[in-house]
C-alpha cells in the first residue's frame, strides 16, 4: 500500500525502510508503505531486487539517492544524523558501501 500520492507522471514512489524514511520524512508522500519492506517473503523484492523495482516504477534509496535529496535543502547534517545515514546505508548495503567522490565530499568519511 502506497503511503502518499505521488502522480503517475511524476517522480516515482521510493521504497525505504523505517528508518530512511525518519531521515527523509520531506519525501513522506512519496514513500510505500514500511510494510513492503518487511514482509517475511516480499520485502526481499521491494529491497533487493531491481528488475521488479523498474518494472513497479520505484525508486530504491541508495547513497547517491540520499545526496540528491539533502543537497537541495542545503542541509548541514548533524554528526548524528550522518552516523545514523552509515548505519543505515551499511545494513541496508550488507556493508559493501563504495561511496563515490561526491557522497563523501556531502556527507564526510564513513571513519
């Protein structure tokens, strides 16, 4: 189930956990339902698969993603925040974050 109301030709729904949608609650009604994500047997779908993720047009959060979205408001983010952005992008990544030149200058250093 759909959270907001996002139109058909506009920007597509983004599928987020819990917790990124507490970090990006400006996209609130843009976000699917929580739910998707944790469900027993089609989370693994809304999270880790990108040929459904194309064909339901959504969109995934990724670091690249997350950069986008924080740049327009010109954000400074707090050290909190970026702690809890590494958190949250390591689980949802299983650790494996390469993040790209522009990531790092937006948010600093995983370290």
């Amino acid at each position: 189930a759909y959270v907001g109301q996002a139109s058909r030709g506009g920007e597509p729904h983004v599928v987020a956990t819990v917790q990124q949608q507490t970090l990006l609650s400006h996209l609130r009604s843009r976000f699917v339902s929580p739910e998707c994500t944790a469900h027993e047997t089609l989370g693994a779908y809304f999270l880790h698969n990108d040929e459904f993720l194309r064909a339901a047009r959504l969109q995934s959060v990724t670091l690249s993603f997350f950069a986008q979205q924080l740049q327009p408001l010109q954000m400074q983010p707090s050290a909190t925040y970026l702690h809890t952005v590494w958190q949250t992008m390591g689980r949802s990544a299983g650790g494996a974050i390469k993040p790209t030149p522009e990531v790092v200058e937006l948010f600093g250093s995983k370290t």
